[in-house]
C-alpha cells in the first residue's frame, strides 16, 4: 500500500508525546539509574546492552513484529529459525550462560529449544550418574540430541502418583519396556517435544517384578536422529494452537512397549539393581526439592518482571495520552489519563506490587542461598529446617506473586483504552504468555492447600512463622501495617484449627486454607518490603529511597483494603483505616505521594524498546506515530478484497505492504 | 502424520465422560428443556436447530476448528470467504433476520461483513430522510454498497466532542468538505472499514462559516465500488493484528479535503440550511439515545450468555475429570474435580450469575418495550421520564455485567487446568473476543462517573431509586437480601453527598463514584432475579424454579461476601452474615444444594456443540478422544524439523496431517 504525500506530510506529526514524558522525568526526583543497578545490577545492564545492541544489528526487531499475524505453521518454522540464529549468535560471540538467556529473553516468544535449553538439561544435571552425564548430558550440552521433560498426561497434571505411563522392568534383559496403557496415558503439553526433541525424560511408573514402585524419570529416544521420524512405537506430534505461547511446539507422546537399556534410568538417587531387581536408594534427593523451591521463587520473581514491564507501557501511555478536560480546571484543556483518580487506582498500586513481589523474591533468594550453604557445608538437619520455610514461602509467592501479576497485565492492559486490544500495545502477547504460570508448577489453588497445611503444622510445632504478630497499635506506621496483616495471618491459622475441631471435612477446608495461604503469601511480601526499606535507604539516593517507601505503603493500604473484612474479623484493622472512607483517603494520599514518580519508577526496571516491542511504552513516547507505522506496514494491506457478495473472487495480492 | 495401528486402538477409548455426564444428568431434578424454553422461547429454538442443521451441512464446524491455526492474512481471507458464504445461504433459504443473526452467532468469529449489516445499516435506518433512505439504506441493505461506522479516532476514543475530522460546508457549492488535520485525527478502530467497506459514517466536526457546530454523521466514499481501490484523497488500512478479533479488519482512514455531495449529511434531526447556511434541527433524537440504551442492554445480556457457555464448558468438563482422591473418602479412587470445594466456590457462583444478569437484562428489556410503547403514544414526557432510569441501569449493567462476565470467562478457564489454555478448551477466544466489551459503547470505568451522576441526581431529587432500602432484619430472606443491597447504595449515595460537601474535588470524588456505580449495578441485578423468581415458579417445574432460587441466594451470598466491609460500613450486613466465617458457611450450605444441578444447569442454556466448538465441553463428554483428534490433525504436525542447530535446513513438509 503506497503512501501519499499528503499523508508522508504528516509525519513527523507534531505531537506531544516526547514532550509529555520529558516533563514527567524531570518533574521527579527518582533517580531510574540507580534504581536499574540495584534492581539488576552493573554488570548485567552492561551484559544486556551488549547483546541486544547484537540483535538489534541482527534483526530481530523486525522479527518480533512479524509475529503476531503469523500463522502457528509460520510461528513454528520462524521459532525454529531464531532459535537456531540464537545458538550460532552464542558460538560467534562466545555467550556465557547469562548472555544467552539474556538474548533469548529479548528475542521475544520462547522458541522451541526453551524446555531443552531449561528443563531437559538441568534435569539430566541434577538427577543422573556419571557415567549417564557422559552419556546424556555432554551430547545434549553440545546440541548433539535435543530433548524435552516430559511429565504431564492428557489426564493428569498436578496428580503425579496418579501418572498412567509405565516402565516396566524385564528381569531376562534389565532393559525397561516404557508403555502406554490407555489414550489418556499419552504425555501431553510437553514443550520442545512436538516437532523439535529427538529425546523425551520420561517420568512413569516404574514396575518392578509386577510391583508399583511410583514415578521415575527414564530417557527415551523419540525420534531418528538421522530422518527426525519417529521411532518405531512411538507417536508423537504438536497438541495444537494455544491461549498464547504458539512458538512452542507442546507436544504428546503415546508409547507401544518401547524397550530401552538399563542405564536409561536416571539413577543418581535410586535405582534397581541389575542382578537381584531389588530397588535401592542412595545419597539424598532433598537438594531436588530444594531445585523445586528454586523453581518456584523463579517464576514468582519472573511475574515481579512482567508486571513491571506492563506497567512500563501503561504508566508512560497514561502520561501522554489525553482525554476530557479535569472537571476542576475546565480551562485547561484536555490532561493525561494518569491525572484522573480512577486511573491512578488502577496503575499506581501495580507499580507497586510489582516491587513489593521483586523484593519479598529477592529475601526469598538469599534464604535460599543460605540453605545451600549449609548444605554444601554439610550441614543437612539445619539446611531441612530451611528447606520447610523455603517450601511454605516459595509454593505461597509462587501461587499469589503469578495470580497478581497475569491480573495486574490485565488491568495495565484494560487501562490503556482501545489500543491496549491492538498487539501492537506489546501487553495482550505479555498477559497471554504469562497465563501458564497460574497453573504450571503446581497450579495455584492447589499449592495453598499445601501453604495451609505447612502453616497448621508449624502452628503446631510452635514454629514462629510471623514474629510481628501482636496488636496493631493506634498509629499506623510501617511496622504496625506489617503487624497488621501478621495478626491477620495468625487469626485465619487460629480459626483454621478450631473449624477443623468442629468437624469440617479436609474438603471443606480447601476454601478456608485458601484464604489463609493468601493472607500468609501477602504477609510474606509486605513484611520483606517493610524488611527492605532500611537497606534501600543506605543504597540509594534519599528521594529514590522515598518513592520505594511511598510505594510500600500504597501496596500495604491496597492490599489491607481489598480483605478488610477479614483484617476486621481479625480485630487487625487500625483505629485509623476502620471505614471504607478512611481507607480511600489514606489510599489517595499515597497515590498522590506516588503520582509525580510513576514514570521514573517504571523507568527503574530499564526495559528497553526491543524488550516491550510496544508502541504504547515507547521511552520516547513516539506513540501514535509508531503505532500508525505499525498498521500501515501490516501484511493485511496487501489484500484487495472484492466485497461484492454475488462475486466469486475473494482477494487479489498486492505488492508488499507499505514501507515507512 | 498417519496413525499406526496400535494408536488407532486405544480409540475408542473406555472413558468414562459419558457416563459421568449421565450421571450428573440423571442425578438432578432440573429440566433443562423447561429451561431452554424459558431462556430463548421455543421458536427461537427450532429456528437454531434449522440453522446449525444446515451450517453442519455446509461444513461450518470444520471451518470453525480450523481459525485457530491460522495467520491474520489467513483469517480476513475465510472471513471473507465465510460472510458470502453466509449471505448465499440467506438468499437460499430466504432468512428472516433472526435466522441470518443466529447463523452469524454460530458460525464463529465476526466475519468482515458484521459492521455492514448490524452498525451501517442501523445508524442510516435511524438518521436519514426519505430521500437518504433510497440513496444509502437501500443499497446498504442490498449489499450493492458495503459500509462501515467512523467515530473513534487514534487518539479520541470516549471523548466525542474531542473528535478532530472537519467537514467544513462549502458555502458556493453546498457540499461538505471532510478533513484529517493531523495524524491522531485518523479514523481508528472502524470495524469493516480496514478492507471491506466503499463506504463510511464518518462522525466529523461540522464547520459552518467558521463555526464549529459540533460532531455529525457524513456519508463518505472510500473505495471504487468497482476495482476496490481507495478513492482519491483517501488513506485507509486495517490496522493490524489483534488480542482476539481477528477475523474483523478494524480499519483506519485518514481524509485530505475529500468533498461530498450535500446530501450526505445525515439530515433526519438537523440540516445546514441549503442557501442560508443556518443550522436547524427537526424532530426528536430522544429515540437515537434510547437506541444507544438498548445497545447497552444488548451487550450486558451478551455478557451473561457468553459466561454462560464459558460455564457449560468448565462445568461439563470438572463433571468428568478426576483429580486426586477425596481425603475425606480416600478409598473411593479419583474423584471429579467438581466435588471440590475449591472448584465449587469458583465455578457454581458463575451459573448463578449468568442467570442473575440474564433477568436483570430481561426486565431492562421491557422496561425498554414500556419505553417505546409511551414514545409510540406520543407520551414523550412519560417516556423520558423512563428514559432517564434506562439510561442509569443500562450503563451500570454493561459496566459492571461485562466486567463480572469477562472476569467469570477466565476464571472458567483457569479452572479447566492445563487443557483450558489449549484452543480445543473454545474458552480462550471467546474470552479474547469478549474483552473489547469492557471497553467500547461506553468504557467501563468512564460509564460509572455517569451512573453515579445520575444517582446523585435521583437522589437530590428525592425519587425512589430503590425501594427495598431498610434495615435488613434478623433473618436472611430474600427480601433481605435485596434490602442489605440497597442499604448499601444509600449508605455510599449519602456518603458520596457528604464527600462532595467536604470539598473533595470532582476528580477525587470519582473513585468513590465508580464503588458506588457498583454497588448500584449489584443491586440492580440481585434486585431483578428476586423479582424474577415467583414468576418463574409459575413457569417452570418446581425443583427448576427452586434451583433457581438456589441460584439467587448463591449469587447475593457471594456478591455480598465480596464486599463485606462495605455492608459493614452501611450498617446493611444481615447479622447472621456479620463474620467472615458465618458468610462462608452460609456460602457451603447454597453450593451444595445447587452442586448437584450444575450440569442440568448449564444444559439449560442449550448451546449447540457446533457453538460451544469445546473439547471439553463436549455434550457427550467424550472430551479426551476430541482433544486427541484435533490434536493429531492440527496442521503443525506436517512439519518436519531438522532440530541440528547448525544444518541450514529448517522444515520439511509432509502430505496433510493425519485424519481421525
């Protein structure tokens, strides 16, 4: 579609957007630069500088562009392709693991190497001999195989005893026979495996002389590692268009008694003794679960990150998008939406939330960090009592930190008007692909059935899991918020116990359990904000370190707000938030405090444009040009539709779309 | 891919979904037939039979699974190609509107055809002369020329009167002059406009002598009724890929001086004198807002309908997938994961509010009918009067009904696992095309400044918004129930009153505003389904219509609970229900009685299989074998990979995928 001049005219157009956020930036007193240090540090901001500055040369901008009118037939061969740019961009400029995954996190969908670069490797890394690292790890480090984890079943996914695929052991070879009973047997949902992995870990139960001997994790070959078919009994292929995440190729697997050898078995912590068939134990596996907790602190800092970046576009599409004149000063013109209460509401609490769940990640990191200290140094009974902490915090932030985050994408998303539905926002691919995440890993209604329980049981013990819990006293400064929702935490655990003593069914008490891992998982996050804050005051400069304190209590008032109810059955409500009124105008007092900093603060997390690909978030706030950019050079342009319904033709081709 | 024999047999499989949906079914005494009736009479019935039976015939429903895979360029190809295909069937068949409408409905996503036949043909019926009629409606209705509706600009969206396209009358020749000043003024948004339409309804600020008059509706070419290309003076595309909506060619149009024939004004209210240039009006538009009203409606009863099929698909699908054993009967095996009380408090409350939004539109409809009657009459003053209440409930239904519906879709979706993100779930998409709700025809949050506007305004006027305000008593009635609503939006009118006399500003006074838009919008709801309820109890077999009134208790139980501290504040919380345990246990008790009518429930909204296009709600429940099939033959799997990063090869491509 070519451009008339009359239109080329208008651009540059004169708009405001640049001058808008210029305004915004020097009207603050946050400092983003040093806010980008602390949250990533030096090193890594340099590290990304320089690897996007080599995908940038490489285009992959254009790339990500492309792909949101592509089909899932184009997505997969485009996926394919960047994944292998990818990995010759890491053998050219000699990538260190950090400088990988830094690109593959700017180069936009997951391509379909993800889950053999992750899952595959760090599995085969953790659970396998020698003598099978040799076998198994080194080729698939040096790409030789490409495999996949494959775990979940058509009719089973977070019931892992309940898993339907055997490997049975055959007593006159040693070899194991991996079969699928059923059809609800087949492995489904298994990234990396549809079209791309030639090798599956696959977890079934192990038979041993007819005996059940629970899950366990074999590797199997899928498909030729000449043709790339599929091995004789297997059948294998891509489960189809997803929500979002259409890069990956997610796949099943159905097995026809496959045979294979003995030392296919993952066998550093248990295996089946080849002469006797006898099963046997050694070393201890807690350092995986401790991997799961890892996991799960993993993907709740990741939702810290993908909120921020959310609230990136919206905070700085909000500060140059106009509408309506503000009702108390009619002469003024049109202001930008981020001046209106109802938007601030919205936007500025997430700024904060996200933050608040970056921070209680970061606490959560270091506990871990502690854990495998005392591990490394042998220290195992005082490394498992961390490990029940590290369990009971990671499976609650993990559980609460994604449900806030994909809701809080949504309401960035809404809060951008019309626009925030075009693909070209950068948040609709950002809500779709982070959706997963309230159900992978343990979904997360089903973990605050474990948070409830691990709280009850060290309510048992006499664990001290909220030490703030006392009084609220009538002021209410950070510390007695903190107390606030600790006394909250520890009225649910009380009346847990005694509803468990009135008879109510271990069904019943699902929702109540529920309630309590919420409550538990928000206390977690305010305390280790409120915890944070003294150490920020030392680190930053003294308005940074203000804004990060004005953003502690909006998340705390916020948050208290949305369950008063329970703070006051609790008797934890300060005198001072005790009504709804009180609560909206302490609210609005901290939403003031935190307006004039909004976009520094989303500045603070230093996404770069590759990284947002958003016309609404640009840093330059080059919005509406970009935007008209994007839709003018979309491959729909190409079409001429003839609409006359009697005819037969339905489009001619044009050549090419316009190019601006 | 073809399918080895050994695969081929474990097909059938011996699942158990169709006699755990029996089950359900004959465990229940609801009559989802009564039901059906009741929801969309019985002609409405027989006509959608009629319909799908022929849109099977033609071949719909593999037209249907196949949208998902494809690529945008793809989509606006088969829309195209599905909107003659549907007009064909129409002329066939002889369609009345209804059947054409309910085709449209169940042929899937909105083909590009849809703008044209509800938008461009509505606005000219309502805003033209006679003499306009003959010109535009005809052939609009003839489809000789296919046109589109123009408001929303690139950066004015809910504000109207910020619109910046001119037309400028020519005082020498009559005619108008229609303008783009700048970039943002570009048309945005336009449903069929991107390639489809000759034709627009361009909204334009009309300029007579210089002066500006305000926006009005224009006629404007846009495209050669016979090659389809852009007229002179015209730029117009499609604006590109979207969060769903993909088969729509939202549009753009940016105009340089385009001149039209003075007729092209859309004249029935108001014209531009010929020869004098003086602006005059005739007759009453009172009837176009209270067109805008019942649009309103129209979109808060989608709302309901479409919850309901996310509903029948999550319920069916928890009716027959197992998931752990009951703790409480560990020797009974696997249990359905609706026998959970965690899935039971997310899904049940959803049917309820279905229904609950479905009366509530139901008697906003015929106070609609009254409405038109009195205009009909010529009783304009008793019909305004009218107006004004329409005007109120219909923007609280839309704002909070679509709210509530989109955030109920997702939660359905949330609880079907892992398989409800997969496009087989058919919940994804609906709830991607169902969001722009929240935002166009009024944006959610904007609507609520005028709902609360209007209820001050009521109030200070002394009429009786709702009736039931008292003290609720002891007892929990339903009538209490309904009075507890209405105590709370009395409570926050007064509240909002006083907060005005404080000095709060008009922009500060919005967020209490859009709580007290809310909770107006709740109680109009809860307020229509009781009074909905003894009529039902004459219509309907006893333990339907008391499954009903399960419904009711349920949904006012839940929507109370979820803002408890605001009854608290109001003094309307029934003391029955003053903690938060007293409300969750008066919540367990209302789940279980309508656990058992779930399915018949659901059934009773009588969506088609062809409709519903759900694996996993499948009428049937043969849910894994469906998922198996679409999965195997998705076209991903004619891919094959050559996975060795460093082989130049990407894919090859195999002869179609497999066939089931």
């Amino acid at each position: 579609m070519s451009i008339p001049d009359w239109v080329t005219a208008l651009l540059p157009a004169k708009l405001e957007g640049p001058s808008l956020l210029s305004a915004e930036r020097s009207n603050s007193s946050v400092d983003p630069a040093a806010l980008a240090k602390l949250l990533h540090g030096e090193d890594q901001l340099a590290l990304r500088a320089r690897v996007e500055a080599i995908l940038r040369q490489e285009g992959f901008d254009a790339q990500l562009a492309a792909l949101p009118s592509q089909s899932r037939v184009e997505k997969m061969e485009s996926s394919l392709r960047r994944g292998k740019h990818l990995k010759a961009l890491r053998k050219q400029h000699n990538w260190d693991d950090a400088s990988y995954t830094a690109a593959i996190g700017a180069s936009g969908e997951m391509n379909v190497y993800g889950l053999h670069d992750k899952a595959f490797i760090k599995c085969l890394t953790d659970q396998t001999t020698d003598e099978q690292k040799k076998l198994f790890l080194e080729p698939a480090k040096a790409d030789k195989i490409i495999g996949c984890y494959a775990q979940t079943e058509l009719s089973h996914g977070s019931n892992v005893r309940g898993l339907e695929t055997t490997a049975t052991w055959d007593e006159k070879t040693g070899d194991f026979i991996i079969h699928s009973p059923q059809l609800t047997s087949a492995k489904w949902w298994i990234g990396t495996l549809g079209r791309t992995a030639n090798y599956a870990l696959v977890m079934a139960q192990l038979i041993v002389k007819g005996k059940n001997l629970g899950p366990h994790t074999f590797v199997v070959p899928v498909r030729s590692l000449e043709t790339h078919e599929p091995l004789e009994g297997v059948y294998v292929g891509d489960i189809g268009p997803k929500f979002g995440y259409n890069s990956m190729d997610n796949g099943f697997v159905l097995f026809n008694h496959v045979r294979i050898p003995y030392v296919n078995m993952l066998a550093r912590f248990q295996y089946v003794d080849p002469k006797t068939g006898e099963y046997k134990r050694r070393g201890s596996p807690a350092f995986v679960y401790g991997g799961m907790t890892y996991l799960r602190v993993g993907i709740a800092a990741d939702a810290a990150t993908t909120l921020a970046r959310a609230c990136a576009i919206a905070i700085r599409y909000a500060a140059i998008r106009k509408q309506f004149a503000d009702e108390d000063k009619p002469k003024d013109g049109e202001t930008a939406v981020l001046n209106y209460s109802l938007v601030q509401q919205r936007l500025l609490p997430l700024i904060a939330t996200s933050y608040a769940l970056y921070f209680a990640c970061q606490e959560l990191k270091d506990l871990y960090a502690n854990y495998d200290k005392l591990l490394s140094a042998g220290k195992t009974q005082q490394a498992e009592a961390l490990l029940a902490e590290l369990h009971v915090q990671s499976c609650a932030l993990k559980s609460h930190g994604t449900t806030i985050s994909v809701e809080g994408i949504e309401t960035c998303r809404r809060a951008c008007g019309g626009h925030g539905y075009a693909q070209y926002s950068g948040i609709g691919h950002l809500y779709a692909d982070m959706l997963p995440s309230v159900t992978y890993e343990g979904d997360n209604y089903m973990l605050t059935k474990q948070v409830s329980r691990s709280i009850l049981k060290a309510a048992k013990l006499g664990v001290p899991l909220f030490q703030e819990a006392k009084n609220a006293k009538g002021g209410i400064s950070n510390d007695d918020l903190v107390a606030a929702f600790a006394r909250r935490v520890a009225f649910l655990t009380t009346q847990q116990q005694q509803l468990a003593k009135d008879g109510w069914s271990k069904n019943a008490l699902l929702v109540p359990g529920w309630r309590l891992s919420t409550a538990y998982a928000q206390y977690v996050i305010v305390s280790a904000f409120a915890r944070a804050l003294p150490k920020l005051a030392a680190q930053l400069p003294a308005p940074t370190a203000q804004a990060l304190g004005d953003l502690f209590r909006l998340h705390a008032l916020v948050t208290l707000d949305g369950s008063a109810s329970e703070f006051a059955d609790a008797g934890a409500l300060p005198a001072q938030l005790g009504s709804g009124i009180q609560r909206q105008k302490a609210i609005a007092d901290a939403l003031a405090r935190v307006r004039p900093n909004a976009v520094n603060l989303v500045d603070g997390w230093a996404f770069s444009d590759l990284v947002l690909n958003s016309s609404l978030g640009r840093e330059d706030g080059r919005v509406y040009e970009d935007i008209f950019r994007r839709a003018a050079t979309n491959p729909v342009n190409e079409l001429v539709f003839d609409p006359r319904p009697e005819s037969k033709v339905i489009v001619k081709r044009r050549e090419g779309a316009a190019k601006l």
